[in-house]
C-alpha cells in the first residue's frame, strides 16, 4: 500500500491518498470544517484524481471522509467564508476539482454522513455511491440565495426523478440514504465499514481490462448527458444572476455573522 497527503495546510493533508493494489483511496481530510471545499482543498482533490488517471496500475478509485462523531459530514460543500475570494474549483475539473473533471476510470463514493449542498454535487459526479444507512443527501443552496449550480440542477432529476429533485432543490431538505437507494441515487446501502464496502465494489471493477473499462464508462456519460453541454450554458446563465443578486449578499452576509 503506497499512501501519502496531497495539499496541506498547517502541516495537516487536505486530502489523503492511499493505494490497495489497482484502487485508490482518496480521502477528503478537513473535519473541523465539516470537509467543506476551499481553493487550496478543490486543487488537493483534483490533484488526487490526476494522479489516479495518469497511474497505469490503478483502475479506479474511492473517494471517502474523514468525520467526526456524533453528526458525521461527508462534506458540507462550498466553504461560504471564502466564498468571496478565489473560487473553490479548478478550471478543469470545476467545483472541488471534480464535478466537471473528464475522467477515464471509475470512482466510487462511500458516504458516511450527510452530504450537502456541494458535498451532494461531489456524490453526484462520481459513478457508484456507497452509503451508510445513518447518511442523507441534500442540496440546501437555497437557503443562501443560491442554486446547486455544481451539477446539482443539471444531474438530480435524471438520479432522484423530477419530483423528488424539485423538492430538494427548491426547499433545501434532505432525504434519507434509504430513500436516496429506493430511488436510485445510492447503489448500495450499508450498515457496515462504508469505506470497506466501497473499496470492494471498486475492486470488482478493477478485476476488468482498463480499456474495456474506460469505453463503458464514457459511453454511459455520454447516454446520459446528450445534452450537459447546454445544460452547461444555462446553468452559468443562472450561476451570473445568483452571484450578482442582493440576496446571495444579504445570505452570505448572515452566515458570517453566525459564524463569528
């Protein structure tokens, strides 16, 4: 097993990476901030994912959390008190280096906690989702007076069906990881070691030829996808006319004041 930070601050990694044999473990490493992406953490991810995609003798990779008991957070998405400054993504991978990043081999989610906002949009990215039956899923950008412009808008209603991602993305609720498996968003549910059982899907995956891996992968982003690339545009329309609303200010502005 080779392992080892990629990003840190103050000394402590953002974000781990860990091999087992053709797996990679990466793991985001920012509890005492719920896991929320800042610049630094968006460029450690796709950091990681880089080095995931250009390593020949891994074939798919694992991303996971460290979190803290008893309220385990996956991740809590865009960290709002930088949220005025640089921009946490990259210009290819997008929001924390991984909603738009073009990959060629497979990740799995294991998802231990709530996944919020943009930790929701980090779920939604990858390709299979393991969760622990204590998680639940949410995009509350709403409550800001912003909108889940990270793929939230674009990926939920093809993974939850309309009804359920309209409720979620215009009330802010969460759904349970039961309800997030009766309807698809979850491939598998857990009441044991989430990142175990996540390692072991991937390893099933990684059993197969990497080429043959790749073409399947990209074919089915393609068939579900036909049409991101205007979803895209519009998607940055309304991204201009959030960011440039009184009420995006006026919801920020009230979160620092809570945060102190």
């Amino acid at each position: 097993m080779a392992s080892g930070p990629v990003g840190t601050v103050s000394g402590m990694p953002l974000v781990t990476f860990e091999e087992f044999g053709p797996v990679a473990v990466i793991t985001l490493n920012r509890p005492e901030a719920r896991n929320a992406i800042n610049p630094a953490m968006a460029n450690a991810i796709e950091a990681a994912i880089d080095r995931l995609e250009g390593d020949a003798n891994l074939r798919a990779g694992v991303l996971a959390a460290t979190t803290t008991e008893p309220n385990p957070v996956f991740c809590a998405g865009n960290d709002l008190r930088t949220i005025h400054g640089e921009p946490a993504g990259t210009p290819r991978g997008g929001f924390a280096g991984i909603v738009a990043y073009q990959r060629t081999k497979p990740i799995v989610a294991a998802v231990d906690g709530l996944a919020t906002s943009g930790g929701c949009e980090i779920v939604l990215s990858c390709d299979l989702v393991v969760a622990s039956t204590r998680s639940a899923f949410a995009v509350a950008e709403i409550r800001w007076g912003l909108a889940p412009l990270a793929g939230g808008l674009i990926r939920l209603p093809g993974r939850l069906g309309r009804a359920t991602a309209m409720d979620m993305i215009l009330t802010g609720q969460p759904i349970s990881a039961e309800r997030a498996f009766q309807l698809g968003l979850v491939s598998t549910l857990t009441d044991g070691d989430v990142r175990q059982v996540a390692r072991e899907r991937a390893e099933l995956i990684a059993q197969f030829d990497a080429e043959t891996i790749r073409i399947n992968l990209q074919t089915a982003h393609r068939a579900a996808t036909v049409n991101e690339d205007e979803l895209w545009r519009l998607n940055d329309e309304a991204a201009d006319l959030i960011f440039n609303s009184p009420t995006f200010r006026e919801g920020v502005a009230a979160f620092e004041r809570r945060k102190g």
